[in-house]
C-alpha cells in the first residue's frame, strides 16, 4: 500500500503539473508530498520530475513511468471501489454448511423470503451431516447442534433448545403396552438408528431424574430387529406400529399432532442445548454473513421450524 500511495502522489503531480495543487488534492501537504517522490526517486535510481520554480515537468523517465502505471492504478482502484461496496451492502457468495435436519426444518421454509430480501447475496449450502472445518474448506459459517460447535467460534443461538423424544404407535403400545423407565426399552422393539456422520448405532439419551446425578446425561443401547439410517423410513415403520423410535420432537411433530404417534419417557428427557450457527471471527463480519445471521435469529425466533421427516441424526 505504501508504494501504491507513491505511484497516486506521483500521478498527481503529473497531472497537475504543480505539488501544491496535487497536494490538495491528496489532502496532504506539499512538504510530504515532495518527502514521498523523493523517495520513490531514490528506490528507482533514477528522477522522474525536472523542478523549476514556476513549474514540474516530468523527465523521459517520468514519462515512461507514468505511461505504464496509468492504466494498472486506475484498474487497481477500480478494483478497490469495488470492493468497498462489499463492505457498504450485502452482495456475493455466502458458503453454509448444514446438516439435513437443519436444511429441512430451517433453511428450506425461510429460502424464499431471504433471497427475496437480498437478491445481491448467493448462497452455496452444503448439506451434510459430517463437521466442517470453515477456515480450510473456505466456508463462512456453519448449522449444528450447541454441543458440536468448537470452543474458538462465535456462536449464536437459533430457536432455543430441543427436546428428543421415544415415539411409538397407539396400535404398539396396544400391543406391547407403555415402557415406564428406560430400563424397560430392553423389553420393546426399538429402532437401531445408524447415524450418517459415523456409521455408529445411535445409543438412546436419557438424563437421570433424582439422586447425585440428577440432570447428567446418560445412554443405553436398544435392540430391535430394524436397523435405518433414514428417519423418514423410521418414522414411517413407528406409525405402521413396528417399534419404538428416539428422534427430535421437531421431525416426530406431524404425527404427534395428528395422533399416527404417542410420546413416552417424558420426565427422562428434558431440553437440552439447540442448534447455533457458528463463524469464525467476529472481526469484521461481512455485510452478507451479518444480514443473514439477522434474518436467521429473527426467523427462528417466529416459532415456525417446520416439522421434519428427513433424513438426518436422531
């Protein structure tokens, strides 16, 4: 930047055929302005301005010199104009990634009302449900469930916390009647969920009710004889009275409220920490990442997350 300062003053002054006057123009002094060409005289070892008391002229290799740097300065500060009007509106790419879930009960619902508001602003969204290194794989911020989000990020809170729930069919519970602890799962048809990240079978989450450890967190392993790893399928074989399912209360919510489902082992599973999108930096934020953080809080902050039969984690 310091010898682009260098070939501006120079210009000025061959434009203007004066310091005083190309030193107003750069709003810096004539003593400064003559300080800054000297210099960039002796970097190139040769004169570029021949000095009279009336006026400046340029020398063979003034003129030379400012033949060449004429059109890369004028390109350069173009460039730099433009670039400018990205920190002024929001306008360009924006990278997300997300998981399913998040793509579904999130981003498809508020897509068209967002790139309606910006339509100066792209997105690229990757949906998957593997962590994402933003910085290496050149992303701007990131979906994913509170717990997931590393230490170092500026994380924000989207829609509050969630609940899990166990579902199972009317016809089931008919059949099998109702589990009262999770202890009795080991006597049920349960759903063996492998999830997408890892291939893992998902083991089910409760948190214990009294005692010492009342409120941790802990995990069983069910069995059943119908292992998935699409929670449209799993919900589908819940309804048709198969098994048992854990699942967010977000993608379970339709057939809940349409009665197809039965909620049971609500006093194990209490709310835990919700989705954030999360970005590396607050420095700087970029006006296209800013208005999105925006509109994403102030949508999810509606109460309308869709409910959701996707393919994604319990």
């Amino acid at each position: 930047m310091r010898d682009h300062y260098a070939l501006r003053a120079f210009r000025a002054i061959a434009e203007h055929g004066s310091f005083t006057r190309a030193a107003a123009a750069l709003e810096v002094t004539p003593s400064a302005l003559s300080q800054t060409v000297q210099q960039l005289e002796q970097q190139l070892g040769t004169r570029l301005l021949q000095r009279t008391t009336r006026r400046v002229g340029l020398t063979e290799a003034g003129q030379e010199m400012l033949l060449r740097i004429a059109p890369a300065l004028n390109e350069l500060e173009a460039a730099m104009d433009a670039i400018r009007q990205h920190a002024d509106r929001p306008r360009g790419t924006l990278r997300l990634t997300v998981p399913m879930m998040v793509s579904q009960t999130i981003i498809e619902p508020m897509l068209a009302e967002f790139m309606a508001r910006w339509p100066e602003v792209q997105l690229d969204i990757r949906v998957d449900n593997h962590l994402s290194d933003l910085v290496a794989e050149g992303l701007d911020a990131g979906i994913r469930l509170g717990e997931s989000v590393q230490r170092d990020m500026v994380a924000v809170p989207l829609g509050g916390p969630l609940h899990a729930v166990v579902v199972g069919s009317p016809a089931y519970f008919q059949r099998h009647g109702y589990p009262k602890t999770p202890k009795d799962l080991q006597h049920h048809n349960c759903i063996k969920f492998r999830l997408p990240s890892s291939g893992a079978i998902y083991r089910w989450e409760f948190a214990h009710r009294s005692g010492a450890q009342k409120g941790r967190w802990y995990e069983i392993a069910v069995d059943g004889n119908l292992t998935l790893n699409d929670i449209s399928l799993a919900l589908r074989a819940v309804e048709d009275g198969i098994a048992l399912l854990s699942v967010l209360e977000i993608s379970a919510r339709a057939g809940l409220e349409a009665g197809r489902l039965e909620r049971v082992l609500e006093p194990w599973l209490p709310p835990f920490e919700g989705f954030y999108l999360y970005y590396p930096s607050r420095f700087q934020v970029p006006p296209k990442l800013r208005v999105f953080i925006d509109f994403i809080r102030e949508w999810t902050g509606r109460g309308t997350m869709a409910s959701s039969s996707s393919r994604a984690a319990p």
